[in-house]
C-alpha cells in the first residue's frame, strides 16, 4: 500500500469515528504529534505482504519518518502466525508467502515498535470477491483544476455479486522519446572536450509512475451490485504520457463499508482547498490502536482486500492525428555557449551535443558546438532505456 492516503493525515487530519455512515463532525486545533503511521493490506495474492510503519511530519519536512526497528506480524485467528521482516527502512514484508483465504478466520495485526509500545489492529476478514470484467478507454472531456480538458478517460468494470466497495491503484508505464536523435555525444579528454559515438540508447525510454490519489467507488446503490464505466484514470490530450505508446494496470482491492467509509473521508480531505490551512490539524481514526495506551492517537487501517489486476495497451494515434501529439515536456532551445561556459556544462552533464557549429557567431551564439539542456536528447533523465518485459509493441 502506497503512502498516497497516509501524506494527507500525517500532516492535518480529523478525529472521527469511521464505523457506520458518515455524519458531520466539528473540526478542533491541536498540536501536531509524533503519531505511528500504519499502512497495511494483505490481499488474497499468494506473494510477500507488505507493511509500511512511518511517523507523522510537519509541512514543509521532505516526507515521512520511516519506523524502524519493529516487530510486526500478521495473526490468523484459526491460528497462523506470519511473521514481517524490515527489508527497507519502514518497509516490512512478510517472512514467507501466503495468502489471505475467503471466509476464514480473522486477521489481526500486531506492531512492537523498537521502543517496546504495542499496537494492533481490530479483526478484520476477507469476506468479499474483486473482480475487474472489462476495461474501456473512451473520449472524454473533465476538469483538470477548473479548466475543462479533452482527453481519455480509462474506466473499469466490476463484476456482478462481488464486493460493494473498492479501492483502486494503478502503475501507468509509458514510452518516451527525446526530442532529438543524435548519434553523437561530447566526451572529456585531458579536460578538452571532443566528440564521440554513442554507446547507449538514449532516445527511446520508459517511464513508470505509481497512483498517488485517493481512488474509490462504491455499487452499494446500483441493483446488480456493480461498478460500470468507473473513470480511474484521465489523461488531458496534452499530457505526454500519451504521446506514444501507454499502457495502464489496474489493481481493484475490496473494501469493508467500515474501510471504505475511512479512505472517503481521506478523499475528502484530499479534495478540500483548505486542506493545508492552520485549522486542519486532528487525526482520522481507522482500525489500528495503541494496546498500552487508549488514548494515543495511530493512524492508519488494516485491511484485508480481494485483489484483481489488468492491463491495457494503446497508442496516441489509436486516437487522435500524429500532428496532434502533446508538446515536447521541456524548453529546448538550441544554443552555442563559448568554450568557457561549455566546458563547465560539459563537466556538470548539463547539455547534449546536437551539431559542430559552422562559421562566426548567430543568433544561437559564437561557440564551437550547438547544444541543448540534456533532458532534449537523453531520455534517461526522465526513465530508463530498456524496455520492461510486460511491454507489448
């Protein structure tokens, strides 16, 4: 489970009860905590569970304080015990592989932080199916930050009878081309600067960004209990993720009303434009809780999710005109530095070599070679150059 719910609470968030219905509760200031963070679902994949234990942080630090140092495991209540290991700071995944089975017994968490306090989760159970029939890609046109946009809207479609409530993440991975194809680049020698034969692709990239939203649905009022045409991602014709070629997997977890009724209130906060004002401190209360100590505030939920996942493909001209394409992400303009500056930039990799400059200074300058800030020829800086092995061409 990605920390993208968590960074709204750990900074300002409320204290409320998420059992039940939502109802409106009344906002009060206090002082920011050092509060445990948890943030765990194990599913019915049969692969090592992930747990992540971090700290509250104050806006404006660069992140979460990762927890390290504590003993984690998962109790089935008919009496498995799964142990975690911290394999990265605040990161910890279950010692072996297993899988959370439907209509067993519950699953508990328990945490002993490396300070010896305890913490634990309230039982929770996999009792609900998740089951992704269809996905669609369709036009559409939606309000990136109260400007309507065209773009395309990715939408999903559950099964029938499965669970009422989901949460939703995706890992969009795209391709990326620079902006120019040369074939060569500058080199050092003896700290004179001279050219050479490219040895790796730096033209054709992959680029892979996790969710970081908020995203749930619910089919508790629609008759056949399912989600249709649910929009999980939309990508503005502009963004150039699209450029090319795009592919999309989609994970679809099921909630309990209990944990959906918490991450609605997240996306709540999330959306509210006075998120990050001086009245907004407070915790939300999920399932997690101190043993030795009622009052202490933890945040976070465990929850138990069937999980399924799939996978699209297309390419920008399945849609629209190549002469429609999103611009170049950067300000490419060619330049000719003289020998000074261009050393300096060659020495820091701030440029790439587009030609040898031919005869006196012009409007792009009086150096001996045109160049470009690197991001314009080596598409490194934004991914990696080999292409993953789920990739379809």
């Amino acid at each position: 489970m990605r920390s993208y719910a968590i960074k709204y609470i750990v900074v300002f968030s409320l204290l409320i009860s998420v059992f039940g219905c939502v109802e409106p509760f009344d906002i009060e200031t206090e002082n920011l905590e050092s509060a445990l963070v948890i943030e765990a679902t194990i599913t019915n994949e049969y692969k090592k569970q992930e747990i992540k234990l971090s700290r509250t942080y104050a806006l404006g630090d660069e992140g979460p304080n990762p927890e390290s140092g504590a003993q984690v495991k998962v109790v089935n209540l008919s009496g498995d015990l799964y142990q975690f290991q911290e394999e990265e700071p605040g990161v910890y995944r279950s010692s072996q592989e297993f899988s959370a089975e439907n209509n067993s017994s519950s699953y508990q968490l328990e945490v002993i932080t490396s300070d010896g306090k305890t913490y634990a989760s309230e039982p929770v159970k996999l009792d609900a199916s998740s089951e992704i029939m269809e996905m669609d890609i369709v036009k559409s046109i939606q309000p990136i930050n109260g400007v309507e946009k065209e773009g395309l809207a990715l939408t999903v479609n559950s099964g029938e009878n499965d669970s009422k409530f989901y949460r939703y993440t995706y890992q969009e991975t795209y391709e990326f081309r620079s902006l120019y194809r040369i074939p060569f680049k500058f080199i050092l020698e003896n700290g004179v600067i001279d050219t050479a034969p490219k040895t790796e692709e730096e033209y054709l990239c992959y680029v892979t960004r996790d969710s970081e939203s908020i995203i749930i649905s619910s089919s508790s009022n629609i008759v056949n209990e399912a989600v249709s045409d649910f929009p999980v991602r939309f990508l503005s014709k502009e963004n150039p993720a699209i450029s090319y070629r795009y592919s999309l997997l989609v994970k679809q977890y099921s909630l309990s009303r209990e944990a959906y009724t918490f991450y609605e209130v997240l996306n709540e906060l999330s959306g509210s434009e006075s998120l990050f004002s001086q009245n907004q401190p407070g915790f939300v209360n999920g399932n997690v809780f101190s043993v030795d100590n009622p009052n202490e505030k933890v945040l976070g939920y465990f929850s138990v999710s069937a999980v399924d996942s799939h996978r699209v493909f297309f390419n920008f001209t399945d849609f629209y005109d190549r002469t429609e394409r999103p611009p170049y992400p950067y300000n490419c303009t060619i330049t000719r530095p003289e020998y000074p500056v261009l050393l300096n930039a060659v020495e820091n990799d701030a440029v790439s070599l587009i030609s040898q400059a031919n005869g006196g200074a012009d409007s792009e300058g009086m150096g001996p070679y045109r160049v470009v800030p690197k991001p314009c020829v080596d598409c490194r800086v934004f991914g990696v150059n080999v292409k993953p092995d789920f990739w379809e061409d």
